[in-house]
C-alpha cells in the first residue's frame, strides 16, 4: 500500500468513525476520557523510553536546545497530559448546546445547536503532548481526529496514542477515532491536505514553514497558528517593579513556546529608569538583546537590531528592545511587526489601558499581566487545540466550543411554505 492509499484508507474510517461519536453521551465521552487518563499513567514508563529514542535521535541530528526541550517527556509534563484529559472530562459539553432560539409567526420553532466539526486534521511538530491533547479535545466534541506528528517526536507521538487507544477502547471508544499517521513520509501531508471528501478542517501547530507548506498545498480548510510575535510595552505611568517583573517572565519563564514576549517597547519617558535594570535582569539570564541606538545606550551589552529582527520569532532567549516616543509608536509597532497573538501594555493610566485594548489586533491584550497566559489550560478551559491567529472560525487558544460549528434545528407542526 503507497502513502496516498494509506491516507485515504485513515480518511474513510475516521469517517465513518465520526458517525459513531455522534451517538455517544457526554457521560460515555467522559468515561472514556477518564479510561485514556488512566492508560497514560500505566503506561507512563513506555512512553518515556519512546520519549528516550527521539530525544537522542533529535541531540544527534543537532536539534536546538528550544527544540529538545518541546519534545521532552518528563514526569511533569505526562503528569500535566493526564491532568488534562481529567480536566477536559469535567468540563462541560458543548455539543448539542442551544446557543439560541426564537418562533416564527407562523409556529416554526428554530434553534441554533453546536454540532462537531467532523473529522479534524492535526499536523503538528516537536511537541508530542500535542498528541493527547488534540486528541481529548476532538473526543469530547465528537470530532475523529487524524494526528500527523514530526519525524523527531514519531516514537513518543506512537507510544501516546497507542495508550489512548487501548485505554479508551475498553470503555467504548469508537474505533479509528483517535489516528496518528504512521508514517514520516512528507508525502502523507500533502495528501492529508487535499482528503476534501473525508476530512473537514486541517489545524497546523508548527513553525512558520510547515505552516506556509500547509496553506499552499491545502484544499481542505485551515485554521492556522501561527508564530507568536508576543510584544510587551512599559508605559510612561508603569509601575517599574511589577514592570521589570512582567517582561522577566514573559521573556525568561519558557521562552521556546508561541506565548513568550519576543519584543519589549518601553516608552522614551522612563527609559533610563527602566532599561538598566531590565538588562541586568536579563544579563543574569542569558538573554542575548537586540536594539534600536537608544537602548544600546542604555544597556552597552545590546547589539544593534535590524528591520528584519523585529518580524522575529526566536523561540530563544533573544529579545528585540525598542524605545518608543508614544502610546501611539508602540500600537503602531505592535500592529505591523506583529502576529495577532499575544501582546501586553504595562500601565497605572486608564486612557492608556483602554487605547492599547481597542487598537491593538491581537488575538489575546494583556493589561499588567505577563503574556505567558495565553494558554488554555491557564484560560480555565481545559487542554487546548492551540491558537489561532486567524479570526475565522476561531480566534485565540482553541477549546471545546471553539471545536464545533453549528447546526439550525427546526421543529414544526406540519407547515408547509406557500
């Protein structure tokens, strides 16, 4: 069997598949969500010897230390995957939720219901909790889901999947559900991009290339997430303590994901109050400073940045500085060099809160808050899917209800149209 005949054969059963989930209660889904926590933990010890191989294969094939440390399996992160599947069993159900409903005059009762997606594609790469989670969410929306993983995460994406699998079917879970693409051959993702007769929506989590490649090849549609050019920008009224405490984190606290701050404006009037201190918070940090000349003034260890820094995502400890004449230069900045993922203002003045929160497009607009919560767990809704920085279908970190469309349901008594 060729690739593209393998895809189309994963295509059609998780079709069918799709079918089935949508008989199951939500108690049912629930049970079973409990089921693949439970497979997780017994099977914790397999999973971290599969972890193991990808890990030495990745530092062989010269992997970034961001990279390694995405596709590692600790305690503590197969800890956070069981969390989540129990954490997304107890939240509520969306499918089949009334979102609204009126009567027509002439007695025709309508209403507008969530209702699954159908079978969801996930192409994905490093992360391999990814796997559960997509998985979860998919589950308790009703949605089959086909998971394609990166070759440096296949022993550790086969290894999650199987456990679920195996625990989920022992409670009812639907087979070819929950696929995972066992293959690496690239030729398996322009085919999972083109299943327009099986395959509903395609979601991308990757860098800026696997995303691009998925767009132009895909006939199926795309919600993407994108790269996070996360910004953070001190306002003249800024607290300085809570400020250098804001940029520490959303710069140092994790800085190889899509939510860490890879820019900080600060504005002209406190910049030699504020940028000293910051760049000795990040010297002790190992955080490699770009920036304009008024910042390399300010913290002689910053080299020069170029155009071509402020469209970065490092997903490194490197951070663009750029000081900023007004509120005005900041949004400006934010809304051009940016990705409509997570930006935040620093600020003790309210005009300048509700100026920053109107004008700035992005998907998630912190006020004093650090943007490493842009995150759905940190949300309170559970795993999440990713996020998306489209604004159609879904905008932000992606949970249940943002896994389902809607269906118009329309109840009569016999009419009929004249």
């Amino acid at each position: 069997m060729n690739t593209q005949e393998q895809m189309q054969q994963i295509g059609q059963a998780a079709k069918q598949a799709s079918r089935h989930l949508a008989r199951l209660s939500s108690r049912k889904k629930n049970s079973i969500l409990e089921a693949m926590a439970d497979a997780l933990e017994a099977n914790r010890s397999a999973i971290q010897e599969a972890n193991a191989k990808d890990l030495a294969a990745g530092k062989e094939a010269g992997l970034a230390a961001a990279m390694l440390d995405r596709l590692e399996l600790n305690d503590a992160r197969i800890d956070g995957m069981i969390k989540g599947l129990h954490d997304v069993a107890v939240l509520n159900d969306p499918v089949g939720e009334e979102i609204t409903a009126w009567n027509r005059p002439n007695g025709l009762h309508i209403r507008k219901v969530r209702a699954p997606i159908g079978v969801i594609g996930i192409i994905f790469e490093s992360r391999p909790n990814v796997t559960c989670d997509a998985a979860a969410l998919c589950f308790k929306t009703s949605n089959a889901v086909i998971l394609r993983g990166g070759k440096e995460a296949i022993h550790s994406n086969l290894a999650i999947a199987k456990a679920l699998q195996e625990g989920g079917e022992e409670k009812g879970l639907p087979a070819h559900a929950i696929q995972l693409v066992p293959t690496t051959d690239r030729e398996a993702v322009r085919e999972l991009c083109r299943m327009t007769d099986s395959l509903d929506l395609i979601i991308p989590r990757g860098g800026e290339s696997l995303i691009n490649a998925v767009i132009e090849m895909a006939l199926v549609p795309v919600i993407k997430h994108y790269k996070g050019i996360c910004h953070t920008y001190i306002d003249a009224s800024a607290d300085l303590e809570m400020a250098w405490a804001i940029a520490e984190n959303a710069k140092c606290q994790r800085p190889g994901v899509c939510n860490a701050m890879e820019t900080l404006l600060v504005h002209k009037e406190i910049a030699a109050d504020f940028l000293p201190k910051m760049g000795a918070l990040f010297h002790a940090q190992n955080v490699k400073l770009l920036g304009d000349s008024t910042c390399c003034q300010q913290i002689p260890s910053a080299q020069p940045a170029s155009e071509e820094d402020w469209y970065k995502e490092y997903l490194d400890l490197t951070l663009s500085i750029r000081v900023v004449d007004h509120i005005e230069s900041a949004i400006e900045h934010i809304n051009h060099y940016g990705s409509g993922h997570s930006d935040a203002i620093v600020t003790q003045d309210d005009t300048s809160e509700k100026q920053f929160l109107a004008e700035v497009d992005s998907s998630s607009v912190y006020v004093n808050a650090s943007t490493r919560f842009t995150d759905g767990a940190e949300f309170g809704m559970g795993a999440e899917i990713g996020i998306s920085t489209d604004k159609l279908h879904a905008r932000g970190p992606m949970g249940l209800e943002e896994l389902t469309t809607y269906k118009f349901v329309i109840e009569g008594t016999g009419q009929i149209r004249e």
